[in-house]
C-alpha cells in the first residue's frame, strides 16, 4: 500500500471499529449526448456497482442520452442549469444563474431545464439542480422548490439554505494548474478528512468528476477508490437516499 492509500483504509477501519459505515456519493457534470468517454464512465461505475449522479446539461441533450442509460441502471440524472453559458463578464467568475440577467429569465430557464430532463429521463431523474461552474445567484434558491426542485448541489462545505443540500466537496480535476487528475496523495487525504468530519456529523464524501475531460490517472484514481471502498464496507449511495436522510428546511 503506497502513501496516502494507507490513510484511507486506516480511517475506514476507524468507521467499522466504531461500527458504522461511512457513505459516498459521485457527481459527474456536463453530460449531453453518449461519447466513449461517457461509456468508460459508466463501465467503470458500473463494474463496481457505484451509483453515478450525471448533471445534464437540458439545452444540448436529447433521446441518444436516454436510450444510452436505458442500459446504465446505475445512473441517475440531475439537472446541470440550462445551456451552461456564461453571462458574467469577463472579469468575473463564470455563472450561468448569476445576477446577470432577470429573476424570471434565469427561473423560467430552470423549470424549462427540469421540464426537458424529467419529460427525457423519467424516474431516473432526481429533482436536484446542479449550477453551472456550482454557482448560483443565493436571491434565487427560495424559489427552486416551487419549480419542482427538491434539492440543490454545489461545491464545498453546508451552508444554511431554504431547499436541501446535497453538496460535492471533493474534485478530482486541477483545473487551474495541469489540467488533468490533481495528485492522488492529495485528493486521498481530502477524503480522508471529509470522512473525520463526517464522523462527526458532517456532510458524507461527494466526489465529483467531468467525464470529457478525463486523463487516465483520473480513471485509474476512480479504480482504486472503488476497489479500496468495496473492500472496507462503504455505502456508495445515490442523492435520493442522502436527500431521504436529510430534514426539510
Ligand atoms: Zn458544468
């Protein structure tokens, strides 16, 4: 066992002493249309039973997607904004649901958005938006829940909200810097204390991953992490059942 992998089977040993079972979740963003990279995605998920949350994107997706997971029982469907544009300027971080534009411009594309994935997906779609670039303008999240949003997923820590959260807190993509899988030590010990803070009642393991952008130490990091999982007892589980465990606002 090398490096940081230790780390992790040592806190997992951790949960079971204690027995409990710690839970993960995937996100995976920016899906619209089946490629090799979406097949590799599934194959892998599906090899080691994972369930596997895509956030698609409405304004560019359509039946191929559908007939795709019609054989991808594994995968569920959540919803990635509108048409992933960017509609801040050019010296401001990029947001498809940002101030930009009007309130009922950004929220009838949203019920629209649910609308086209619920009419194409069915029961495999769980009522959870999924923003763009994980951002949203925070005056529109009071209104989600009365366009059929039970749920609403970012990126970081909980923070108090009028809709549940169900957040991803670890990326497996440096997007700043090479452009491919961050350094699996490091993405290893993030896990690893999002397990000690989730032992203590935080928030459970939310990996979060970009199929089109995949290299192969991102693949062959997702690999090992299943391996290492389904070795240790974890629960792997879709947003619908975290949501279940979740209080109302
Ligand atoms: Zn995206």
């Amino acid at each position: 066992m090398i490096g940081g992998w230790q780390l992790l089977h040592d806190e997992l040993d951790r949960w079971s002493d204690a027995g409990r079972v710690a839970d993960f979740w995937l996100r995976d963003d920016d899906a619209a249309e089946p490629t090799a990279a979406l097949d590799r995605l599934l194959d892998l998920t599906g090899d080691y039973a994972v369930p596997v949350t895509l956030a698609v994107v409405p304004a560019f997706t359509g039946e191929a997607l559908a007939a795709r997971l019609a054989r991808a029982q594994h995968a569920l469907v959540a919803v990635h904004g509108w048409a992933h544009e960017n509609h801040a300027s050019g010296s401001e971080k990029k947001q498809e649901l940002g101030p930009h534009r009007p309130r009922d411009v950004v929220l009838e594309e949203l019920a629209r958005g649910l609308g086209v994935i619920t009419k194409l997906h069915g029961a495999r779609v769980i009522p959870m938006l999924v923003p763009p670039w994980n951002r949203i303008d925070i005056g529109l999240v009071p209104e989600l829940g009365r366009l059929g949003f039970e749920a609403l997923s970012v990126f970081g820590p909980p923070k108090p909200a009028p809709i549940r959260l169900v957040n991803s807190n670890i990326d497996v993509m440096d997007w700043h810097g090479t452009r491919g899988c961050r350094d699996h030590a490091v993405l290893v010990g993030e896990i690893v204390a999002q397990l000690k803070r989730a032992f203590a009642g935080g928030d459970p393991v939310g990996l979060l991953t970009h199929h089109l952008v995949h290299d192969e130490a991102v693949c062959s990091f997702m690999e090992r992490l299943f391996e290492v999982t389904s070795r240790n007892g974890v629960r792997w589980r879709s947003p619908r059942e975290i949501l279940a465990g979740l209080p109302r606002p």
